[in-house]
C-alpha cells in the first residue's frame, strides 16, 4: 500500500488555496509538499505527528472520527485518517473564496479511495 500511497501522493495536483500538504504512515515515515515559503517539510512532518497522537486519542476514546481541522490565525490544517493508519494533513488558507473546496474533497477522496497489498 505505500508504493501506491507514494505514487498517488507524488502525482496528486494541487489545487487552488494549498499552501502544504503530507502524508504520515503508521511507522512514521513521512512525504510532504510544500508551495508556500511559510511552510518547511520539518514543520508539516511535525503538525502530521500531532495529527496521529489525536487520532489514536480519538480511537482510544471510541470517538468516532472523520476528517479534522485546526483553525490557525491565517490558515486551516484538514486532515484525515485511512483505515491502515495512514494520515493526510493539507494546509490551506483561510479565505473560502481563494480555496477550491472541490479540490480539497477530491485530494481526500482520492487518498481515502487508495487500495491495494500492503507493501513496505
């Protein structure tokens, strides 16, 4: 599964609104991108791990979760989680006018849509 998670996720537009974006699997490693000056991989590989830590907190605590967001001062961070553990994080801005909220949906249908053998 993650050759195919790294595949869809090097080949995945972007969208108007995306400032950054990365994926966490469940041992840790990580893939980001970044089109802001604003965001370094570090610091989207570090928000990702925050991410994780909730969601096992979310399960831990039978709360069923979907997607998640955290409002920031001028951005949103959205993120999800797949079934194997797998997390999407994607900063955007705050303005819904310059987001493509299209966009934003098809990056995670895609991400949730993602099957296959599990491959490491």
């Amino acid at each position: 599964m993650r050759g195919m998670v790294k595949q869809w996720f090097e080949q995945s537009a972007p969208f108007e609104g995306i400032l950054a974006c990365g994926v966490r699997h469940s041992d840790q490693s990580a893939m980001v991108k970044t089109w802001t000056d604003g965001f370094t991989e570090v610091a989207v590989e570090n928000a990702l791990c925050c991410v994780v830590d909730v969601f096992q907190v979310l399960q831990f605590n039978r709360i069923a979760s979907g997607r998640i967001r955290w409002v920031y001062q001028g951005v949103l961070f959205h993120c999800e989680r797949r079934g194997d553990g797998t997390c999407l994080g994607v900063f955007t801005g705050r303005e819904t006018s310059r987001l493509d909220l299209a966009g934003l949906d098809r990056i995670f249908n895609e991400f949730q849509a993602l099957t296959g053998s599990e491959s490491k």
